[in-house]
C-alpha cells in the first residue's frame, strides 16, 4: 500500500460511519428534492453539487482535528466573530432592509453563520477551563457571552439566526449544570416580558405573528408563504404525487422553494411517507449525537456533542414548523436539505466535530 493510500485510509478512519450514512442518505434527498424545485435547472443542481462537495471535504478535514485542538480556537473564533459583528453594525451592507453582511473584498459574508460555531466553541473551551472551580459567576460570564452577540445580531434585524444562537447558548449552558431554578426563573421572566418584547419588534416582524393565527388576513402578501406551503404539504396526501410531480412546486406556487420552503416540495411530492422518512432521518442523527456526547471523555466534547445535536433539531423543527404554520416565518433554513452554501458548510463542520469527538475518545483519554 502505497503512502498517500495509507494517509486517506487516516483520515477517512475519523468519520463516523453512522453519522456519514445519514448525512449521505439526507443530502441525497437534498439533491433530488432541489432538482425539481429549481425545475432541474442545470445552474442550480451543478451549483449543489459544488456546496455538497465543499462542505464534505470541510467535514472530513474537522473530523480529523482532535477535541482538544478544537477547542483551543474558540476563544480566537469568537473574539474574531465579534469584531466582524461589530464591523456589521458599523459599516455592514445593508440588502433588503436588514445589515448583516460585511463586504471583505473578495466577497460578502455574513459573520452571524460563524457565531453558529464559535458560540458553542466559547462557551464550551470555557467550562473545561474552569471545570474545576464552576461557581455561580461563570455561569454569569458565559451568559453575558451568549447575551453580546444575541443582541447584535437581533439589532441587524435577523431574527431568526439570533433565535438560534441563543437556542444553542442555552443548551450549552443547562448541559454544563445550570441549575433548575434559574431555568424557571428566566422562563418565567421571559413569559412576563413578553408584551414589552411584542412592543420591541420591527412592523414586519409583529405582522409575521399576526398572519400565523389568521393567514387569511393578508392571502396576497405576508401570509402568501404559510397558505402556499400548507396547501402543498396537505395535497401530497399519504404517498405524495411523485417527484417532478408536485403542481404547487411546478408552476411556481411555492415561494422560496429550494431554499427555506423545500419541506413543502418534499411533502407534496413524497407524502406524508416521505415527510415521515425525513424526520426520522434527522432523529437518528440526534440520537447519535447525544449518544456520542455520553460517551465522551472530557467536559468539552460532552457539551459541543450535546449542543450541536440539539441545534439540528432545533433547526429542523422551526423550519417544519413555519412551512407548516405552526410556527412564524422567520428564514431558517432546512438543514441538508436547502440550497445555499453558507448554511451547508456550517452544518457539516459541525458534523465534523461530532466525528472527532466520536473518533478521537481514546487519545483524548490518554
């Protein structure tokens, strides 16, 4: 065997095999349920294909760097996330009403999508570091930590990407022994702040909560989203009319439809089997994760293992829950299912890092 065989042969060794099976099997779908959105536009397929290998070799090259080299990065990653998020605020281009990218010359980027990351990676090379010695006002620092660019990023507006941020910051947080009573607290806290939080959101956003209860109200505009896609799952019926099939898909009744909607083509065109299959898809995932996350030896891959899997599942259930209309719209993204670069990448680094933690057990032991 020659020596480059021997060194692919290393690195593919650091791939879980049933996480890799899974994100496969998905970004198949992935590919399948795009070339009929886009109406098998060659630009988009090929566009696809090009995200999915990119975001591959990311995920076999993270799955390769050991926990403990990982979580050295986080602090830099963070600090480098905030100074960007900063940069945003202060000179960021501003696109559809909303300033969250930053122009770095070559290209726009939209440093919310690091913080996806670099949150956890933070917060998580924070406990270890003080495993130790946990007292109340670590607890405190990680959650002003959490709270900065929560802030930021809600003030762009995005909603939707600070939610999930602080959806991931919060499981960390109860992960690393936050205690219950002051999860209770600042639930209740937050149930009483509510009709100040209702008086802080933009126009856009109050009207996005306003057409969920009554998508009725404005068929033609804000609640276009919710009615299309809800008449496209609900057509698909049991087995789903067959892939390139789906009329609502077809003559372009779906707003959005390989992006953040592509959970109504594939419920239209694949049923309520395929929507089944999907979901079953994504908990087997989770499932792995919290599995490897049990098995990990040091504090950091507990919580990065545990966090990541449960921001999948947080991810998917918004966006299921907004095509559905059961929840607002508010630009999630279905992972490994829609197009769009950024948000792949993101994804599969993560799942990169789970592999490591999965992978690298005994050396981190030693």
């Amino acid at each position: 065997m020659s020596r480059t065989s021997h060194w692919i042969i290393r690195r593919l060794g650091h791939l879980d095999g049933v996480l890799l099976t899974l994100v496969l099997v998905l970004l198949g779908i992935s590919l399948a349920a795009v070339a009929s959105a886009s109406g098998q536009s060659p630009a988009r397929i090929s566009g696809h294909l090009v995200n999915i290998g990119l975001a591959l070799g990311v995920m076999v090259v993270m799955a390769n760097v050991p926990p403990h080299l990982l979580s050295r990065v986080g602090p830099s990653l963070y600090v480098a996330g905030m100074v960007l998020l900063i940069g945003v605020a202060l000179f960021g281009e501003i696109r559809n009403g909303s300033r969250r990218w930053i122009n770095l010359g070559v290209m726009a980027f939209q440093p919310s999508e690091l913080l996806k990351l670099a949150l956890p990676l933070m917060l998580a090379w924070y406990f270890q570091h003080n495993e130790t010695v946990l007292r109340a006002k670590h607890y405190l620092i990680a959650g002003a930590l959490l709270l900065v660019p929560f802030v930021l990023i809600l003030r762009q507006p995005d909603l939707g990407t600070a939610l999930m941020i602080g959806a991931s910051g919060f499981y960390l947080l109860f992960f690393a022994g936050l205690p219950w009573k002051v999860i209770f607290g600042g639930g209740i806290l937050g149930a009483a702040s509510l009709p100040v939080v209702w008086g802080m959101l933009h126009e856009y956003q109050q009207r996005r909560v306003l057409t969920l209860l009554d998508p009725s109200s404005d068929p033609l505009g804000a609640g276009y989203h919710i009615i299309q896609s809800t008449i496209a799952i609900g057509s698909g019926g049991f087995f789903g009319k067959g892939w390139m099939q789906g009329t609502q898909n077809q003559l372009d009744f779906i707003p959005e439809r390989t992006t953040d909607f592509i959970f109504a083509v594939i419920g239209e065109e694949f049923g309520y089997l395929g929507t089944i299959l999907l979901v079953g898809l994504y908990l087997a995932i989770v499932v792995r994760g919290l599995m490897i996350a049990a098995r990990a030896p040091t504090l950091f891959g507990r919580l990065m293992a545990a966090t990541l899997s449960l921001n999948l599942f947080t991810y998917v259930f918004v966006n299921m829950g907004m095509v559905s209309g059961i929840l607002p719209v508010v630009g999630v993204p279905l992972p490994l299912m829609s197009y769009g670069g950024t948000a792949l990448v993101t994804l599969l680094l993560g799942m990169g890092i789970l592999m490591s933690v999965a992978t690298h057990r005994q050396l981190n032991k030693t």
